[in-house]
C-alpha cells in the first residue's frame, strides 16, 4: 500500500485530540477516513486496481 504523508503548518502531533472541534481535525478525519476506505474497499469491477494499491 502507498502512503502520502501530509504537513500541516501550525498543526502538532495528536493536535486533533487537543482540538477535536477543529477544521484541521475535521480534515485529518476526512483523510483518514478515505484512506480507510480505498483500503479496505474491493475493487469496482474484475480487473480494476485500487487507488494507490498495486
């Protein structure tokens, strides 16, 4: 599986457990959530890769 890391100015490690409420918290979630997803979903049809998964 390919990861891609992301930095974000002004955020700290773990910041979305200080911070739950936060837009940067909501983003990370939202990214996470999709990374998730395309990982444990099966592809769309016979033959199909997912994103980011050779």
């Amino acid at each position: 599986m390919r990861v891609r890391p992301h930095v974000h100015p002004g955020g700290i490690h773990a910041g979305e457990l200080l911070a739950p409420d936060a837009e940067l918290t909501r983003r990370i979630t939202g990214y996470r959530a999709n990374a998730l997803d395309r990982a444990l979903s099966p592809p769309s049809a016979p033959g199909a890769t997912r994103r980011g998964v050779a």
